[in-house]
C-alpha cells in the first residue's frame, strides 16, 4: 500500500515559451501522439497508486479537467459505430483518478501554486507531477520516491544528470551519500539546491526534474517564501530553506529512466517522434516513414 495518496498536478504557469501555440488552449492539452500530455502524468500517478489528483490550473484551462469526465454523447457514437478500441480508450480515461481542481488566481510561481493545495493535501505526504515533464511508463520514479520519503521522512525530490551545459535549464542540487534500505535506488542527502544557476555556480550536474514528494511541512515554508528567481515564488527556495533548517530533511532519487519534456517546441517534437517510434499501433509504420523521410533529406 502506498503512504501517499494525493498528487498536485501544477498547470497554472503561462507557458511563454510554447507561444502562441498555447495562447487559447492550456500547454497539458497538447497532444503527445493519441492522448493530451496531461493524461500521460496522471497515468503515471494512477500506476504509482495514487487515486486523487488535485490539478491546479488557471484561466481558460477547464479543458483540463473536463479531458478526464465521462463524455455520454461521444461514448454512444463509438459504441453505436461498434469502435470497441476507441471507445475502451475515451472510457479508461475517466475511471483514472478522482479529479479535483483549485485555482491559482495568478501564475506568482510554482511555489505559490503547490501553496494552493494546502487545504487539499492537509497533513500528509503528497506528490506533486509537473505537466512538462513525462516519464516512461516502463521507467517509473514515483514508486522509488514514496517508499525514500516513507523510510527518511521529509521531502524527496527528483534528479537527474544532465550536460553541463545544460543545468541553468533546472534546478540543481548538492548531494551527500546517504544509506537506506531500498533495494536498487540511487539515494542521496541534498544539502543544497538552487534555480536555474549559471553553469559556473552549479553545485553539480544533477538537475531537478518534475517528481516531488513533499512533506507538509512545505506549506509553512511556502508561506513566507519572497519571489526569487523570476520575481516568481519558487519550490526550490522553500525546499532549500527546509534543507538548511536541519529538521525537515530533503533527499533525492536518481532516476536513470527515460523522461521526455514537453514545455518548449523543440523538445516537444523529440517526445512525440520517441513515443511515436514506441506507440504500439503506430510505431511501426511511423518508423518506417521516418527513415524514409531522413534518408531523403
Ligand atoms: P514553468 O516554469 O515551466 O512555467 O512551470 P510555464 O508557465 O509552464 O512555462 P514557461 O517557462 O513560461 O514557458 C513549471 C510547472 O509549474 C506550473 C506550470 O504550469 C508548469 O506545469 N506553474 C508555474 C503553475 O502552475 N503556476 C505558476 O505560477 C507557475
């Protein structure tokens, strides 16, 4: 059984860099092959066993939650059509999760937006998912997170080594060695964590990626947090005040797994070509043009 239950799905944020594709439809609602990237992260949750998943969204973005009702009408025409497949998909997506959504008001940061779900979450561990970051199925993270915050207590967060060059794209973390008792996960001691440095003041290469399990103590945290970086109040200041206030530990899994980002063009179409090339319906045939495609560029 797993000791975490809910998960925060932030969705709020204005997308700027995926403009002005996500000017009047919300950046989950982009389709990653068959399905809108928002669909992909709560499966992910519902894998995990986690059954409650709070989104916090914005203006305009009611097409999130409404992707996850039951559709009568839709599903009548596809059972009346005798499309067993298709339907069978637009139904699993309603039994997924128990879907709750709170509003942020103003995008003032990813910090602000997990302090809106304090009344939700209450006093217990939860996780939070961030849309842009998608995980393979065949690699999860949640599970190994859930079982290092039940063992350590605290908050975990999610790393990842990424290039050099590459870290003022995340967070990054200094990390200490830690022992725990989980089998086959890479655990270690954050000691410090900072947003989006310059590749010169990174602390190392292990960049922060979108899978959090925070203890509630965050709220409090979050509470007082000032604006930093971006004039925007972010996670990372109010999990690096816990890590230096030496009651509320932070510990980070290493995941070596495959994870995909959606949050800007480029690394949007790198996701949908692999999952694509992976899709078991379409995969095949989709390779097969993509060779041809490159071989006559
Ligand atoms: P990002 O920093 O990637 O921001 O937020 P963004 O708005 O999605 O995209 P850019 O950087 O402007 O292109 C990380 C996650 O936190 C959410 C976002 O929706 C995204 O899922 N977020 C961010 C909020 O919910 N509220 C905020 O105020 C900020």
């Amino acid at each position: 059984m797993t000791t975490v239950t809910k998960t925060v799905i932030p969705v709020a944020g204005l997308a700027t860099r995926f403009q002005p594709a996500t000017k009047a439809i919300p950046k989950a609602m982009l389709p990653v092959v068959d399905a809108p990237s928002i669909e992909y992260v709560v499966a992910e949750a519902a894998a995990a066993g986690i059954s409650d998943a709070l989104l916090i969204t914005g203006r305009g973005q009611g097409a999130i939650a409404d992707h996850f009702d039951s559709a009568p009408e839709l599903e009548q025409a596809l059972a009346d059509k005798g499309d067993e497949e298709r339907l069978a998909k637009v139904q699993a997506t309603n039994d997924l999760a128990r879907i709750h959504v709170v509003r942020q008001g103003e995008a003032l940061g990813l910090g602000h937006a997990v302090l809106t779900a304090a009344d939700h979450v209450g006093e217990v561990p939860f996780a939070v998912q961030l849309g842009d970051d998608l995980i393979d199925p065949r690699d999860e993270i949640l599970p190994a997170m859930i079982a290092a915050q039940a063992e350590l207590g605290g908050s975990v967060i999610a790393l990842m080594e990424v290039a050099p060059e590459q870290i003022s794209l995340y967070g990054s973390a200094a990390v200490e060695p830690v022992q725990t008792h989980l089998p086959d996960t890479d655990v270690v001691r954050v000691s410090y964590m900072v947003e989006k440095p310059a590749p010169e003041d990174a602390p190392s290469n292990l960049a922060m990626i979108g899978r959090y399990v925070l203890g509630p103590g965050i709220f409090d945290v979050l509470r007082t947090t000032a604006p930093g970086r971006g004039n925007e109040i972010q996670l990372t200041d109010a999990l690096q005040n816990l890590a230096a206030s030496g009651t509320h530990p932070v510990h980070g899994v290493v995941f070596r797994g495959r994870r995909y980002d959606t949050g800007n063009p480029l690394d949007y179409l790198k996701t949908v070509v692999s999952l694509g090339a992976d899709h078991p319906d379409l995969g095949e045939d989709f390779l097969a043009w993509l060779r041809d495609y490159v071989a006559g560029r």
